[in-house]
C-alpha cells in the first residue's frame, strides 16, 4: 500500500481538473476514497491547500519526455517566507508519485483532415510534439488549463481536438481519433503530494530546498554545491528559474538524497545555509521505484 493512503477518509485532496487529468488519476491511485476539489490551475491547488480549503495537493512536478513543469516552479518561487522558517509558508512536499502517462487525441470528427486546433495542457503538446508534427502540421496547438479542459473544449467544436486521457472520452462523449501519441512510449510523470505535516524519515527519501545566491560573487554557487559534495550528500536534480528579484536573476531547486531531518542532512544545512540566500526546505518524500 502507497504510504499516503493511511488518511482518514473524509480528508480532501486539491488537484488540477476537471475529473479527467492526469492529476485526478494520480490523486486516486495516491488517495482512493477521499473528498476530491478539482481547481482550475496548478497554482489554484497549492493555493488550496495553502489556504487550508483541502488537507492535500497533487501538483505534477516533472515529465520524462518533456522536463520540469513550470507552472509549479514558478508558484514555488512566489512562496512567501512564514517569519524565519525554513519552509514555506502553508505547504510541504510529504511524498511523491509517478504515474506513466499515455496522450489522445480525442475529437467529435475522426477524419484528420477536418481538424483545425489541437487543445491541451502545455506540458501534454510537448510531450506529443512529435505525432502533431507528422500527422497535423497545420492545426494550431492552443495551451489550455488541463487535458480534460482540452477535452471540454474540444466537445463544444467539431473543428477541434484535444489531447486528454483515455477516460476524458468517456466523460465527455468523444470519439478516440489516435490512441498513445506521446513522442516516448514510457512517458511518465512524477507528482508531488502537498500537505501541512512533513512525513517521518524512512532511511530512503528524497529532499528539495531552494535559494538564490549573489550573482556578482564568482563562484558563489560552487562553493555552495561544494558543501554537499563535503557532507556526502547525493546531489539528483538542480533547476533554476527567473527570481522576480531583477533581471537575470534566479531562483535555484536543488534536489538531495536523504531526510530534512537525517542528522546528516541537518549538519550539511547549517553550512549551507550561511552560503546562499533566501534559503527554503520545500520538504522530504519517500523514493521509489517507478
Ligand atoms: O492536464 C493534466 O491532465 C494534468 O494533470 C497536468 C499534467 C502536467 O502539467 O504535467 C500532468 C501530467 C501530464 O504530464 C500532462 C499534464
């Protein structure tokens, strides 16, 4: 059993709707029977939970094929401190999932020929960049909230697709066009869960903290990184994205083998800290196999 469902049932989960994503499928499997809030945006869900209006999130937070999501980097950048903590303010990351992530193209018409737009999530055209190239070179690719948005949409014009989830063409009543379009056949995506409460060490967890640094030192991110190399901690992922501090200037993710509350992740803290700025523990979760 997945670590998370130990939750009481009448817990509820924030995720990027409408019933039909990816992200619904990713809470279910995480969370089975549990009071679901479906939101507009990534951002809407971290809000939610931030807000205390849901116990728990489901945000995606990279894809193999297509990389990092921005639209959850970008809220964590605008995280607001809480006083002197070292976490943001309203949420940590408690665990993670991967879900692996097969695409459709879903529409009212099944001839190609007639299809002039291809709704869907940004991170959903990425990863099928390649079938839309080949097959449908002249449709335009217009960005929408969600695969099931996508798949709404593509309900209200015939002269439209979406890409959505096998299941959004049973919950909205559309022809499958093509089935699996996604450039790499083992397309997944990992979530991350979101609550208020960090999750107890297990011997083989994952941590992500970010920072800004001063731009003007040379070697300043260095020195930082060097920190890690000395406490034997395994650097996994490093980000980086635009601060909103100035121009070019960055916010840094970096991602770490090993517990916020490992004694060995705690020493190496204390020394890295005092290296960067604007220092923040997004939280530790479980690893796992996928
Ligand atoms: O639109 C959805 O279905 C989502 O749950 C979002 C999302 C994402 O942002 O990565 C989730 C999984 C897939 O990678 C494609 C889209």
């Amino acid at each position: 059993m997945h670590p998370t469902k130990k939750i009481r049932q009448t817990d509820s989960v924030a995720f990027l709707g409408p019933k039909g994503t990816f992200s619904y499928e990713c809470a279910t499997q995480v969370f089975g029977d549990a009071e679901y809030v479906p939101c507009q945006s990534i951002a809407k869900v971290l809000e939610t939970v931030q807000t205390n209006k849901a116990d728990y999130g489901i945000v995606p937070f990279e894809n193999s094929t297509f990389g990092t999501v921005l639209q959850t980097l970008d809220f964590f950048v605008n995280t607001k401190h809480a006083n002197d903590s070292d976490q943001p303010h309203g949420f940590v990351i408690l665990d993670q999932h991967y879900l692996t992530v097969h695409h459709n193209l879903l529409g009212q018409d099944t001839e190609l020929d007639r299809i002039e737009r291809v709704y869907s999530h940004p991170e959903a055209l990425g990863q099928c960049s390649k079938w839309l190239d080949k097959h449908l070179p002249k449709a335009n690719r217009v960005p929408v909230g969600s695969t099931a948005q996508a798949a709404e949409k593509a309900k209200q014009d015939r002269t439209a697709a979406g890409i959505s989830s096998i299941a959004c063409a049973d919950i909205f009543g559309l022809h499958v066009i093509e089935k699996d379009i996604e450039n790499l056949a083992n397309n997944t995506t990992r979530f991350f869960v979101i609550g208020k409460k960090v999750r107890q060490p297990t011997k083989n967890d994952g941590t992500l903290v970010m920072f800004t640094l001063n731009h003007d030192q040379p070697g300043s991110l260095c020195d930082a990184l060097a920190i890690m190399k000395d406490h034997g901690i395994n650097l996994t992922k490093i980000d980086s994205r635009p601060s909103g501090k100035g121009l070019w200037h960055y916010m840094f993710f970096m991602q770490f083998d090993g517990h916020m509350n490992d004694d060995k992740v705690k020493l190496a803290m204390k020394s890295f800290k005092p290296k960067v700025l604007d220092f923040m523990i997004m939280g530790s979760y479980k690893k796992q196999l996928q």
